[in-house]
C-alpha cells in the first residue's frame, strides 16, 4: 500500500523556519531534535522536504504546516514543468 503522505522534516515539533528567514528563503528549517541529545547535527539546517528521522514528533500546528508544505510542492512542480517546456 502506498501512503499518502510521506511525513517530512517540515511536519515536525522539532523543525523551526520561521527563527531563520535567511535559510528560510532557501527552503531550509532548523532540526532542534538533537539539540540535547549526545548525537549532535554537523548542519542542522535541512530542507523542508526531507523524510522524517526517528526523532520525529509530529507538530501541533499542522494545519498550517500541511498547507505550506502543499504549496510548496505545487510551486516546484509548476517550475519544474516550466522549465522542461523550456528545454
């Protein structure tokens, strides 16, 4: 069976975007997940879309969150298609 929805880093409590409009603009968030844990992230900063790690927790806000991630996704789709007809 195939799921629906896939849960990514931007469904989760531990992914912040909005402290870091700077790596937000890039479509980046911070994972606070490891933050007090002994396994420390090199780079905590990933992007949106990334698949769900074991910390996963998932947010109390999703409305919003389910709403942005779908717009997101229907903006890379339209570039995308925009630039294959380009080619």
């Amino acid at each position: 069976m195939i799921r629906q929805r896939e849960e990514v880093c931007a469904h989760c409590q531990n992914y912040h975007m909005k402290k870091y409009p700077e790596h937000a603009a890039k479509g980046e968030g911070r994972c606070s997940g490891y933050d007090d844990g002994f396994a420390q992230l090199r780079n905590p900063f990933v992007r949106w879309d990334t698949p769900a790690c074991a910390l996963y927790t998932k947010a109390l806000d999703m409305p919003p969150r389910v709403a942005w991630i779908e717009k997101q996704r229907a903006k890379e789709q339209q570039q995308s298609t925009s630039t294959e007809a380009q080619t």
